[in-house]
C-alpha cells in the first residue's frame, strides 16, 4: 500500500519546536551512518523528502514528517544519531538531550524503529537504547539496514541472529533495503501493530 502524502512539518532544535497537534509518531533511531534518511525516504515513496549526506550527522536536529498512508495520519520523527559523526562533544551531548528529551516526554510516541546496519554487530549502545525504551513501555521494532549487501541466503539468519543478540521478537525484526525497497511494506506491516 502507498503512502498518499508526506511533508516536512518541523525541524527542531528542542521541545518548544515540537508539533502541537496530536498525531501517533514514530521514532527513527540509529547511529549516524545507518541510513535512517534513505529508510524514511523509502517508507514514504520519495527520493528526497529526508535530506541525505555521505558525511555521518548531518541530521542535527529533530525533523518531524507529517504522513497519510491508507488514509491513517501520522508522524514520522527523524532524530540525530549517534556514534560516527566527527563533531564536538558539546554538540553530541545536545543531541543526546534532545534525543532523550523527545523519547521521555513524546505522548503521541507508539512505537520507536532503531536501525542496525545488518553487516555490523550491534554494540552497547543500541542494547542500552533498547533497554531505555522497553523501561519507558516504548514498542521497538529493529530495522536492519542495508540488507542487499549480504548475500539472499545470509539474510535471514542474520536476522535470527540479531534478534536473539538484541533480545528481541523475530517479529519485531524486519531486514530492509532503503536502495532497493525490500521489505519496506514488512516494516509497515510491523508499525501497523502499534499505530
């Protein structure tokens, strides 16, 4: 099913910028260099309604997309990563509180999409963010970015794999290519619980 429309509503540097009116959101997290761009770009059918660099962090602030899809309106809610992105830590540490600032305050928040590039293990980092939402009773699904550059047959396993490392349910779990479009509609499928 296709998404109907979907615009830039609000990039935000702090809680006063956040959109007023309510809609169920979904949060995009993950390290800087995940993909979370190209991913809100393939779930909404654009090219280039997220901004996306080569250069890790360039999200730097909160982007708030405003989407109808099978005439069901939410939000998608692009937050800055983490991890690669060569800025100072004073830079980092506002992030983090604008970050933590959205995901522990958000009521309109039904679910959270913390991408994992699925050639990569995930670290401390990711277990500790899931661990935070699960503590606060957000719904995580994992999206594992990427996921044409593994071989088909490697594919599933990997997912399994990750699944259980991250301590997840495999149906929380969905492999994803933002170049290709497989399986954007398995991660809809897998919001559409929560939303």
């Amino acid at each position: 099913m296709k998404t109907s429309s979907a615009e830039l509503e609000a990039s935000a540097a702090g809680p006063e910028g956040f959109p007023k009116e309510r809609l169920p959101e979904v949060a995009l997290l993950g390290r800087s260099n995940v993909g979370k761009s190209t991913l809100l770009n393939a779930l909404v059918g654009r090219r280039r309604l997220a901004h996306t660099s080569r250069t890790p962090g360039k999200t730097r602030l909160a982007h708030f997309y405003r989407v109808e899809r099978a005439g069901r309106r939410l939000r998608l809610v692009d937050l800055p990563g983490y991890g690669f992105a060569r800025v100072a830590r004073s830079e980092r540490a506002r992030w983090r509180e604008l970050v933590e600032a959205y995901l522990g305050a958000r009521p309109d928040l039904r679910a959270a999409v913390l991408l994992v590039d699925a050639r990569r293990d995930p670290g401390e980092d990711e277990a500790l963010l899931l661990a935070w939402l699960a503590e606060r009773g957000v719904p995580s699904v994992l999206a594992l970015t990427k996921i044409d550059a593994l071989a088909a047959s490697r594919r599933p396993a990997r997912g399994r794999e990750l699944a259980t490392a991250l301590g997840l349910p495999e149906a929380n779990v969905v492999a994803t290519s933002g170049a290709s479009g497989e399986g954007i509609d398995a991660l809809w499928r897998a919001l559409a619980r929560f939303l």
